[in-house]
C-alpha cells in the first residue's frame, strides 16, 4: 500500500515539479522565503496561514526526496520543517507578554 501511494502522489506532484524545474533556480527558494517572512511580519491566523503553506511546501519536497537523501541531508530537511512548524505554531498562539 505504501508503494501505491507513494507513487500516486509522486504522479500527482509530477506537473507540479516540472514546472517548478523550468523556473530559475532561486524562484523556489524565493517563493518559500516570501511565505516565512511573511507569516512572521504579519502574524496572527493570517501569518499562521503563511507559515503552515510554507512548512506544507517544505514537507512536500521532503516526503518526494526522501529516497534520494543521505542520512545527513534528511535530519537537515527535517529540521528545517520542524522549524516551520514550530514557527506557524507561535504565530497561531503568540506568547502573551504581561
């Protein structure tokens, strides 16, 4: 089953990413920037949105990475999402500062 569903969301993903493969190499990375300093700047459920469509992203490109990885590149991934999710978890419910 897990064959089946890897390869269905890689079949789905795939115009996706042949897209993204055709643009320059830092519009990707441009794109993510954009939606973690934004849900950061703007904060609150808007920049929880931001952030959680940012960590969505990353976690998209890790699960299709994820056979190519090393050991070292997938805990550096996956640090990276924890990140984002942390960071989207904070914007939602923002420390209350008395």
């Amino acid at each position: 089953m897990t064959n089946t569903l890897r390869s269905s969301i890689e079949r789905a993903s795939l115009p996706l990413i042949t897209r993204l493969s055709h643009l320059p190499r830092a519009v990707p990375f441009l794109l993510l920037l954009s939606l973690l300093v934004g849900g950061v700047v703007i904060g609150g459920p808007a920049g929880f949105v931001l952030m959680g469509l940012g960590a969505v992203f990353v976690g998209w490109i890790l699960y299709l990475s994820w056979p190519r990885l090393s050991g070292s590149e997938r805990i550096m991934r996956i640090a990276v999402l924890l990140l984002a999710v942390a960071l989207a978890v904070v914007q939602l419910f923002p420390r209350r500062s008395f």
